[in-house]
C-alpha cells in the first residue's frame, strides 16, 4: 500500500508527460491542414483582388489590398507555426530524462551573474545551487557581482565558511566597468576562473541570481554534452513560481518554450533561454569567447552565433529552475522594452567579424529568427491605425460569388487552426488558449525598445545600462506599487502608458459606430454591407483581439493584486538547512479560463461558419 502511494505522484507525471507527448504527435500530424487552408484562402483573396481590378476604383484596390497585408500580419504567426510543425516535427521523439551517474565527472564552473539584487534573492539562489546533487569537488559557483557591493560580498564569504565542502567563490569587474551588459559580465567571469585553483572548467553554466534550482541541475544537464561533443549549449526552459491563476500580462513563453522549442531541440537548433544552461568551454573559446556584443540579453543571439559555426544547443526538457516573472503592469512594460532592443540589435550580428567570414546563406540563416520576430511586430505597429481606416470602408471584392468563397475557405482555415491549436493547448499543458489572439497591448512598450536603441546609438557601448534581473525589478517596483484600487488605476493608466490603449479603443469603437449607423437605414441588406466590412469574419476577429488587447491595462487593475503575496508566501524553507524551493502548487502555470478557451474561441469558429451560411441563403 504504501508503495502504491510513493510512486502516485511519479506515475501522474508519467501519464501528464504522455498526454503531451501524444498531442504534440497529432498536432505535427494535422498541421499540414491549416497551412494548406491557411495558403489556399489567403491564394483566393489575391485571386479575388485581381479580379476586381476592373470593376473597382483605385481608392477601393488600395484598400482591398491594404487589409489583404493587415490580414497576412495577423495571421502568419499561426502559419509559420504550423510550417515548423510541419517541417520540424519530422526529425522529433519525446526526450528521455537523463542523469549522470557516478562520482567522476566533468568540472563545472557556474556563473551567477548579479547587480544591487536584495541579499534574500541572493542568497536562496545560492543556497540552492550548494545544494546541486553532484560531487562537491566537481563544480563551482561564481558569484559576478557588477554592482561590487560589499555586503554581497561579505554574504559569500559567509556562505562559504557555512559550507565548508563547497567551492563558492566572489568576483567583480569593479568601479572601471564601461559595458554593463551580462554576456560582458560572463566573459570577465570565464576570465577569472582560469585564475582559481585547478584553472577554468571544461564546462561552464549561467544562472539567473533570482532563479532557485533544483538539485539535478548540473547532474541532469551534464549528460547532453557526453552524448554529442558537437553540443556546445544545453539549458532548461525559464519556469516561474510567482504567476498567479488568470494573470493577464503572462506572456505567451509557454507555447515556444513547451512546444515549439522542442522541435527545435531535435535538429540542435534549439534557443538558449539566458539562464539555467551549461556550455561547452572549448566550444566558445572556437568563437573567440562569449560574445559581447549583446547590449541587453545573452541569449538566443549566442545560440545563432554557435549553429553558425556548427555546433548544436539543445533544450532540456525539465523543469530545473525556477525564478520571479514580472507581475505588475510597470515591470511587463519594462520588460517589453529590454526585450524588443535586445533583439533588435540582434541585425547588428549580420555585419559583425564574428561571422563575417561565413557564406551569405550562413548568415542570413542567422537572423532568420530575429526577422521573424521584429518585422512581425513592426508590421503590427503599422496596422493598428490602418485598422481603424479600414473601419469605415469594405475591405473585400464581393462581386459575383467572389464574397461568398471568401467566407467558406475562411470558415475552413479558421477551423483546421482552430483544431490544431487543441492539440497545442495540450501539448503546453493547457497553459495557452485554443485561441490566444495576438498580443498587441505590448507594441507601445516594444516600439519605446527600438527608439532607446536609436536614442543611445546601437553601438554606443558607455551608454549602456546595467543588466538587472526580473527578480530584482520586481522586487524594486513592490515597494512603489499603490496598495489601493485607485492608487493602481492611476499608475496604470498615467505613469505606464494605459491611457494609449484606451483612447485607441475610443477612437476604434467611434468609427465602427459610425460604419454600423451608416449601415442601418439599408434595412435588408445592411448586414450584407457590414459583412464585407467590419462584420467580414476575419476582420471582425482582428478587431475582437484590438479591444481585448485595448482592456488588458484595466483587466491587470480589476484583477486582484499580483504584489498582494510576498515572495515568501510562494516558497517552502527547509527548518534544518535554511534552503527554500517554489511550492508545488505555485511552479503550476496559470490555466486560461474556459470563456478564453473553448468560449470566445466557440462563438467566434460559430460566426465563421454562419456567416457564409446567410450570404449562400439571403444575399
């Protein structure tokens, strides 16, 4: 009886994993539909526009082909999903867990790279790294503190005579710095350990200062490496254990980091997620060391950098660490920033000598990723008031059957990606929508990235600010964030830029009030007027996502307070050791509500198919 019940939890978790497995496999199996359809409906709508050249003023072609690009926009990300499913999904198998066995194995040095984070979040990462179940003799922790604080020190020196057996170790670049990026402050530690006894690891690891690790870290990371000596990078996905149930502002991490990077981990071109990996020395030392020309983040750039030489980074799919995500409105936008110019510094790798000498394919392979991730949002950025333009015209052909074709292939793409993001949500654990829309509350914040790079100059390494986690942001921010409803309103909207978001609304609801008034008087055929307006499924869906996307600032404030809990609340603390790991209910991702789910994504798949049904009968 009492075996039955050790291993419940084990054979749980088996049966979850299985679940994903088995809804990744069907997800790969059924994408070439909503591809197929997707191509075929957005192939009939040029057809279409081209066969209205005739009948059709130029002012008209201008906007039927205007919102023909607004419609690609909104709908590639989806397309270029099902493309690597599709593509990808060939080459992948569930990933066995691994573990490195014995007592003889590789040297470790890990980097813990900080700057003025509070000694509590200093200390927990710490405590939990000591505590990896691996030889004591076999690995170090290095803590990189950029902001040279003395108590930060005197906290290492502490940890250390606490823990006599382990190799904890203090290093800072000092007052001199000039580039306070965290890829230059890796680079200095890969310098410093060459200096401690026994000289630099064959391998070394990043962590976050605010991430807390489990104990199979090193032990279960390890093996990656001994299987292919082409590995050079190997980490886990970023988990968080503070992200309250129905949290509005969660990015959409779960779908790339639980599906779509596993996919990407089977050909060896998985993305480094900046924290909780190890690295091959020698392989970086072949590059000529950690590269530096990152000015905020470390991460996928030096994965792109690697794959150009050949090697592979994988990802490592368990969950060994797990830190702070941002929680109020304030630090998201501020995320959002850092975000959007990192990677848009990112074209600066095209022309830089590290890759320099690498055929023109090789390199234009290199930004792949970083085009599909920027010109999507700039294409966003410029469709939203191209949005509201389009509100007061028809957008598309509807002569002869020309409409009613529209609406049937559309009805047909909607549902087969509508079918295959099912079995996404499944395979991210019912961690993502069935229909997640597009996140558009964010492009204010991104576009203010790409104007900080154009302020302080990309390449202007002495206007460089420090690299601070998000545990620390978060943790700054607590003691600003307004503890009244009002208090949060006011910040939200005036300080954080939420009035943006509302007065597009405002704008956008007037001009579809004024399209629907002017629809009215037309009695019978005012719905079919709509429908090859604003009432057209398509466009009627992207204006759904503008006023969900419009609201989020309001929907953070009517929720209950992400700050209401202390960071204590989300942690256990062993009583004999003093170390704190996430509780297991709060390393549990929040579950979108049903009316996110199978709701709203219900109604609208109906409207799609409805709509064609009334045109064929009454138009």
């Amino acid at each position: 009886m009492g075996a039955t019940t050790e291993n419940k939890p084990a054979a749980v978790a088996v049966n979850r994993e299985q679940r994903r497995n088995d809804a990744l496999k069907r997800a790969i199996a059924f994408s070439k539909f909503p591809l197929i359809t997707g191509l075929l409906y957005f192939a009939w709508r040029t057809i279409s526009i081209i066969l209205s050249f005739g009948s059709s003023s130029w002012s008209e072609l201008a906007v039927f082909i205007g919102f023909f690009v607004v419609e690609w926009t909104f709908a590639i990300s989806g397309l270029m999903n099902a493309l690597l499913l599709l593509g990808l999904g060939k080459n992948w198998t569930p990933q066995p867990r691994l573990r490195a066995t014995g007592k003889d194995l590789p040297r470790v040095d890990v980097f813990c790279p900080c700057y003025g984070e509070g000694l509590d979040i200093i200390t927990d990462t710490l405590m939990a790294m000591l505590d990896q179940d691996y030889p004591k003799d076999r690995y170090r922790v290095v803590v990189l503190d950029d902001g040279g604080s003395e108590t930060v020190r005197q906290l290492v020196i502490q940890l250390k005579s606490s823990h006599p057996d382990a190799q904890l170790y203090y290093a800072a670049r000092g007052a001199a710095v000039k580039i306070h990026s965290k890829a230059a402050n890796i680079a200095f530690g890969m310098e410093h350990v060459k200096t401690l006894p026994g000289g630099a690891a064959p391998f070394f690891g990043v962590l976050d200062i605010d991430m807390i690790t489990g104990r199979d870290f090193i032990r279960g990371t390890v093996p990656f490496f001994e299987q292919d000596e082409k590995v050079a990078l190997a980490g886990a996905p970023q988990k968080f254990y503070n992200l309250p149930q129905g949290f509005c502002l969660a990015p959409r991490f779960h779908l790339d980091s639980d599906v779509m990077q596993r996919l990407f981990d089977a050909s060896g071109k998985a993305v480094c997620q900046g924290t909780g990996y190890l690295a091959r020395r020698s392989a970086f030392e072949h590059i000529g060391g950690f590269p530096t020309m990152v000015k905020q983040e470390d991460s996928f750039i030096v994965t792109i950098i690697l794959q150009a030489y050949g090697f592979k980074a994988r990802l490592v799919e368990e969950e060994h660490q797990h830190g702070m995500n941002a929680l109020t409105y304030t630090d998201m936008a501020k995320l959002q920033a850092k975000w959007m110019s990192g990677i848009i510094h990112g074209y600066s790798l095209f022309l830089h000598p590290i890759i320099s000498d690498k055929p023109f394919g090789v390199k234009f392979a290199s930004i792949i990723p970083i085009l599909h991730m920027t010109l999507l949002r700039f294409w966003m950025m410029l469709s939203l008031p191209m949005i509201i333009a389009f509100a007061r015209c028809q957008v598309v052909p509807s002569n002869g059957n020309s409409l009613l074709i529209s609406l049937v292939l559309s009805f047909v793409a909607y549902s087969s990606a509508y079918i295959l993001n099912w079995s996404l949500s499944i395979a991210a654990n019912d961690t993502i929508s069935l229909d997640d829309g597009v996140r558009l509350w964010n492009l204010p914040y991104q576009l203010k990235g790409v104007m900080w790079l154009i302020h302080h100059q990309i390449f202007g390494e002495n206007k460089m600010a420090a690299f601070k986690t998000t545990g620390a942001d978060v943790a700054a921010t607590r003691k600003l964030t307004s503890k009244t409803f009002f208090g949060r309103l006011w910040r939200t909207i005036t300080g954080d830029g939420g009035w943006m978001h509302l007065t597009y609304f405002a704008i956008l609801a007037y001009v579809v009030s004024l399209t629907i008034n002017e629809a009215l008087p037309l009695q019978t055929r005012s719905y079919y007027a709509l429908l090859t307006s604003i009432a057209y499924p398509p466009f009627a869906k992207i204006i759904l996502d503008c006023t969900y996307n419009a609201f989020v600032p309001i929907q953070y404030v009517l929720n209950p307070d992400p700050n209401a809990r202390t960071r204590e609340d989300y942690l256990t603390r062993d009583v004999k050791t003093g170390i704190a790991r996430p509780k297991k209910e709060c390393i549990t991702p929040p579950t979108p509500a049903f009316w996110g789910t199978a709701g709203i994504t219900g109604l609208t798949w109906l409207y799609f198919g409805l709509a064609p049904v009334w045109t064929a009968l009454f138009a």
